[in-house]
C-alpha cells in the first residue's frame, strides 16, 4: 500500500494499521470484493460457537458461508492472540490469505465508518450549525417519524482526495411499517428491483448479495428529481454485517449493519455488468459513505426502526449547495422512497420474489431470523413481571 492509499483510506492515517502491509488493501470505501474461489467445506459440519474457532480454515469457512459477523470477531480474536504472543506467521496469514482479502476489507470498512460517520453524527447535537427537522406522513403510517439533521461536513470529516461539497447526514427513523424479513429481502435482492418502485427512478440495475462475496451487493440507478435541475446517479456497493449483539451506536439494538460505498474510479465492470461512465447533465455521486443499521421495530414485528450515519459526495462546489434545497431534497426522497416500497412491494409481497429468495437462501435470511429473535427476547426481558 503506497503513502497516498493510506492517505485516503484513513485520511489522518489515525485508523490505520501498519500490520496489513500485504500491498493488496486499497481504499475501503472503494474497495470490491474479490471474485475468489471459495474451498469446499461442505463435509464439514456447521460451526455454531465462537469459541470454536481456533485455525484459518475454520475462519475461511465462516466467510464462504457469509457469517460476517462471527468471522469478523474471531478474526479480531486470532488478531490479538497472535500479537500477545508474537505469532507473526499466523499474522503474516492472517493479513494476506487471499481467501480473507474480503474480509479485511469489509473490517478496515466498518472501523473507518464508525470513525468517519457514526462519530461526528451521532456526537455534539447542541451544535447550532446543524440544521434539524422532524419528518412524519400518515400515508406511510400514523406513528411513522424521522428525526433528521445535516450540515457541510468540515476540516478532519471531509476526504480531502474528493472535494466538491461534502454533507454530513444523521437519522433516526422510527415505525417504518415493513418487517426487517421483507426489508432484508427487498434490500439484499437487489437483481429483482424494478425502476417504476423506486421515487424518480429512469434506470436501475442490481447485482444481489451472495455469501461467495461476503454478502455484498452493487447497484446502479439513476434519478431525475423534478425539484433538482440535473439528474443524480449513484453506483454503490452494499455490504451486510448482521449484529446479534448492538454495536456501538448509540440508539442501536440487535440488527442488520450496512455499509454502502462507491467502487474506485478505474473499475468499469462488475460481475459482467457496465458500470455508467461520466456524461454531461447528469451527477455522479462518487465518494459518498453510508452506514445504515436496521432493527426490529420496538412498535411491533411488521415496523422497523432505522439508524442512519452519511456523508454524501456532490461534484460541485458547496456555495452552489445551499442546505435548505438539500433539506427538501431529503425529505422528498425519502419519504417518496418508503411510500414506493409499501405500494409495490409490501403491499404486494405474497405475489413478489422475494419470497423464493428468502426459502432459497437460509444462510442470509436465518441470520436475520436469529436476530428478530433476538430482538424479541431482549425486549420481553424488559417488561416488568408483575407481582
């Protein structure tokens, strides 16, 4: 890895490790996963403790199935062992297995968003530059509500390789009336999208989330918003991490983590499919960084409530962005979004696909089964008995 990768991986080079010096790590924001061949390990019986994992293979085994979040835990685990005791052959392994090249990336990810999103989000909200508002509509559901706020990201916050106008986005959506079941579905299988679901929507193409590739989507639209003078195109690769246990983000409960991306600028395919060059009258948002987090809804099992930490990437310069146009702009993508998802999908689920996706894959879809399970049990454990 050269200077200047590590520059724009970490920005202050503050979250970056010097161990992973394999020279195969680039930009975790714009890194895809690999197209690897995965061992077969289907002779093997399932692993379902943590503590299980004692060896690479083993490791290996938990990415080729697509649990993310075991395998990034043991391979933390491994990580320190190795270092208290100075294994540095099991490190040499450990930071460049071609087998683990996905998942190094998908950590050094989520370490770098946590640091770069959730921090600077999530933190400060007596700061009177943010501009806050309050989004409710009682056609996606009376007790559906979004607490939003957003501001020019600043100093250390902004990539200095990108430029242009760079935002800072916050949310706390509650009551969205979709089960995490049917929103997992709807957004992992992104192949099965369609553009008339999708608000503005004139092109739209999905690669959806395998377990070969850690779970990782890539999809392409592109927007005409009638309040914007331009049109808006985003390519984004989509990881899913699932959290049994909540992670460090205040407001989190057990849920889906997912971590959007743009791919590098020399990329032009994937997995057989063009991605979009550069054209006049139309923006591409490259660069922007998204940490979703979905959970079970406190207000029953058909809601669920959403946790949301973005900086969003524009091309032009930030005196041609003026906060109030970004705020309207939100609040009618969003909800336009969440009211085209109800109408042409939840509405009409038991007709849609998505259904023989879900009996298709139990790998992904029971992990999202143990963690409404999980959600349950935790909530019942707050009720108080009665005496």
């Amino acid at each position: 890895m050269t200077i200047t990768e590590k520059a724009e991986f970490g920005w202050n080079n503050e979250d970056y490790d010097e161990d992973y010096d394999d020279g195969d790590l680039q930009d975790a924001s714009t890194q895809p996963p690999s197209s690897k061949t995965l061992l077969n390990f289907e002779d093997l019986s399932p692993l379902s403790r943590v503590s299980e994992i004692e060896d690479i293979d083993a490791l290996i085994l938990l990415c080729s199935k697509g649990r993310v979040a075991e395998a990034l835990t043991n391979y933390e685990q491994m990580e320190e062992q190795a270092n208290v005791e100075g294994d540095k052959k099991l490190l040499s392994c450990l930071h460049s297995h071609p087998d683990l090249h996905d998942l190094r990336v998908i950590k050094k990810r989520r370490a770098a968003y946590m640091k770069r999103l959730v921090e600077p989000t999530m933190k400060a909200w007596q700061e009177d530059d943010w501009k806050s508002f309050v989004l409710t509509d009682p056609e996606i559901d009376p007790i559906f509500k979004v607490n939003m706020r957003i501001r020019f990201a600043r100093g250390a916050e902004r990539n200095p390789a990108r430029g242009g106008t760079q935002i800072l986005i916050h949310a706390r959506a509650e009551g969205f009336p979709v089960s995490l079941m049917k929103f997992a579905a709807f957004h992992s299988r992104v192949h099965l999208i369609r553009k008339e679901w999708i608000k503005d929507c004139e092109r739209f193409i999905g690669v959806g989330a395998q377990a070969k590739t850690l779970h990782t989507a890539l999809l392409t639209s592109l927007l005409a918003p009638k309040i914007l003078p331009m049109k808006l195109e985003d390519v984004i690769f989509r990881n899913f991490i699932f959290c049994k246990e909540a992670p460090s983000i205040p407001g989190s409960r057990p849920g889906i983590m997912v971590m959007e991306s743009s791919p590098e600028e020399k990329m032009t395919t994937y997995e057989g499919i063009e991605l979009p060059k550069p054209r006049r009258g139309v923006v591409q948002i490259t660069g922007s960084e998204k940490m979703n987090y979905f959970m079970p809804g406190l207000a029953g099992p058909e809601y669920m409530d959403v946790l949301s930490c973005i900086r969003a990437q524009l091309p032009i310069p930030q005196w041609l962005v003026p906060l109030e146009l970004v705020k309207r702009f939100l609040a009618d993508v969003f909800t336009g979004a969440l009211k085209q998802i109800i109408e042409h999908v939840a509405s009409k689920w038991d007709d849609m696909p998505f259904v023989q996706e879900i009996q298709a894959d139990p790998g992904f879809f029971n992990q999202v089964q143990e963690l409404i399970d999980a959600s349950a049990r935790a909530d019942a454990s707050q009720i108080p008995s009665s005496v």
